[in-house]
C-alpha cells in the first residue's frame, strides 16, 4: 500500500512538471479574474449622486479670519525683500 502511494504521489509529480507553465497561468488567470470581478462589483455598489451631493454640501469649508487676512497682507506690503521675491516667483516659477 505505500508503494502504491508512493508510485502515484511520483505519476502526479511528473505530470505537474510537465504542466507547470500552464497551471501557473491558470492560478494568475483566476486571481486577476477574481479581481476583476470584485472591482466591478464595488463599481456597482456606488452610493446614488444625491448622497454624494448632500455629503459634499455638509462638508465644512475652511475658512480664514478677515482680520488675519488684513494682518497678512499688510505685513507682505511692509516687507519689500519678501514681496520682491513673490513678484520674481509669479513672474518665474521655475527659477532657483
């Protein structure tokens, strides 16, 4: 009896060999059809754009103070050697 499963695990041995390349392909075929199909499915599964809408609109913007707007802008108007650097990177970004 265990010669005959020795004889038998030996026969499916060299017949996986010989059909290696081709059960490889199988197993990656399956997987990436696995994958394919589970993407797809989460494509379906998307919520309706009215949900999504109502979710964007409750969102919270942020936003910045006026007062500190006006306290940035005056101290970019009073620093000459830093406004002059933000002129030269409007005008060219791509200089070092």
């Amino acid at each position: 009896m265990k010669l005959d499963i020795a004889n038998q695990l030996q026969k499916v041995t060299v017949l996986a060999k010989k059909y290696i390349v081709i059960i490889v392909a199988l197993i990656f075929g399956i997987m990436y059809g696995f994958l394919i199909l589970a993407s797809s499915q989460q494509a379906q599964n998307k919520p309706p754009e009215g949900m999504v809408l109502d979710q964007v609109n409750a969102a919270e913007r942020p936003s910045i103070d006026e007062s500190a707007a006006a306290t940035l802008k005056q101290l970019r108007d009073q620093n000459i050697e830093v406004k002059a650097l933000f002129e030269e990177a409007r005008n060219n970004p791509f200089s070092e």
